[in-house]
C-alpha cells in the first residue's frame, strides 16, 4: 500500500495562543519571489532528471509566472512533468532536495515583507500555515526555516520508500486549498472569521473569501480588481513592479529566457 503523508507540525507560537485565530499563506509570488516548483526542476536538473530542452521549458513558464502570474495550464503542466520525472526518487533523495533548495534558491527570494507579516501573526500567539501547490516536502522545509507551524502541500504518492509518479488526492490549488483549510480549523478548532489568508493569486479567491482577514500581496490584475471591489487589504512588495514588468515584456524577454536557461545549463550533474 502506498504510504501516506500529513501536515507537518514544526514549531509553536512564541506568544500564548489566540484561540481560534491562525493565518494561512500561499507561497509562490506572495511569500518568495517566482514559483518554488520551478526550483525544484532546476534542482531536479542538477541531479540529472531531465534534458537540457525540459529545463528550457520549465524556464519559460517560470518567467511567464513572474510576469504575468498563475496560470492554471502551466501549474498543471509543470506539476505533471515533474511528477513523471520525479518518479524512482527516493523520499531521503526529495527530503534533502528540499533541504538544498530552500538553501540554494528560495531563501534569498522571500520578500521580507511577508515574512514580517507572518512574524507579526506568531508574535502574538497565531498559528501561521503555508498552504501551498508546492511538494509537500519542500513547503515543511520553508516552513520550518521560518519558524511557521506548518504546512499544506501538494502530496506524492510513496510505495516502497520510493516516489511512484502518482499524486495522493489532487494537486492543492485553487478551491482545494479552501478544502484543505477548512479540514485545518476543523481539527484546530479555528474560527475562520478571526483568520486571516494571505495570496498574490485570483485562483485563491475561494481560500481567502473563506476568512474574515483576506489579504492580497502581489496580487495579479484579477485579484487586484477583485480585492479593490470587495475592500481587501492590498501590499505589493514589488519594487518598480510596472516599469519592470513592462520593461521585460517590450525589450528582455528573450534575454530573461536565456538567462534562466543558463541557469539550469550550469547544473549538470549525475542523479542520485
């Protein structure tokens, strides 16, 4: 029988609790920069997974993610690649993968911004989640780097201590992640009016409608819209978010591509 996985619980509040209150955050594009996933490819490219062509792909989606936003084509399409190629890792292979990537890749592109907030909700006694499209393994590492309680992540499916290609339930996106929350505060005994929820993404609106505290970072022209028409909270943490994105589009596309393309060319590696 494949082996199954739970939310990891990595650390406890600083300050005595309030009861029935936690925050819940997403993490690509509102607690780091870019998609996390994509790390993980190029991560995943090192330990030789995948050609040099692959690599190229997952670069462009990641520009595309940084530009523009989620897209759920791409979130399906990224994630079905990297449960194939993933598949015969092992799950001490994956855990360390976390470990290197979150060291390597991710820590250096949380927006402190964030990261305050979240520090802000454990100050003052909050349980403060990550909930999250990213693997499992990969959303408890940043987790428990930050100091956060836990984390929701997408789960593989494990037979034989071994990644079998195939995911256990679905990918956690989008209304699935208002499920996933919802299962939390049942068994945490929260009260989602006192919660708070934290996206930069419009395919979160059900997550954050959920809360009594919903609050957009980065947010995409939808969820701007969106937050604008119903009051939310906005914080944008993107330096220079206009020109540079307009900027790119007009004149450094292909040389953002070519760049994150090197990126991955320099990581040759046998896989382990």
């Amino acid at each position: 029988m494949p082996e199954e996985k739970y939310v990891a619980v990595v650390a406890e509040p600083v300050a005595a609790p309030q009861h029935g209150e936690a925050a819940f955050f997403d993490v690509d594009n509102t607690l780091m920069r870019g998609a996390s996933l994509f790390h993980v490819a190029r991560k995943m490219h090192q330990r030789g997974a995948f050609t040099i062509p692959q690599a190229a792909g997952f670069a462009w989606k990641q520009l595309m993610f940084v530009l523009r936003g989620e897209k759920l084509d791409d979130v399906h399409s990224v994630r079905d690649t990297a449960l194939a190629l993933g598949a015969g890792f092992t799950v001490e292979d994956v855990e360390a993968l976390g470990e290197e990537v979150y060291d390597e890749m991710i820590e250096s592109r949380i927006w402190p911004g964030a990261k305050a907030l979240a520090e802000q909700h454990l100050r003052v006694g909050r349980k403060v989640w990550l909930v999250t499209a990213t693997p499992i393994e990969v959303a408890t590492v940043i987790s428990s780097r930050l100091g956060l309680t836990g984390a929701l992540g997408t789960v593989g499916e494990i037979l034989d201590g071994c990644y079998t290609g195939r995911l256990v339930g679905e990918i956690l996106h989008g209304p699935a992640k208002a499920v996933a929350v919802s299962a939390v505060a049942e068994a945490e005994g929260l009260d989602l009016a006192r919660c708070w929820a934290y996206s930069d993404s419009h395919n979160d609106i059900p997550l954050l409608s959920m809360v009594g505290h919903p609050v957009a970072i980065n947010p995409d022209a939808r969820l701007r819209r969106h937050a604008r028409e119903h009051n939310w909270p906005v914080y944008d943490f993107r330096s220079g978010r206009r020109a540079a994105t307009l900027g790119l589009k007009a004149a450094t596309a292909g040389g953002a591509i070519y760049g994150l393309w090197r990126g991955f060319s320099r990581f040759r590696g046998p896989r382990v």
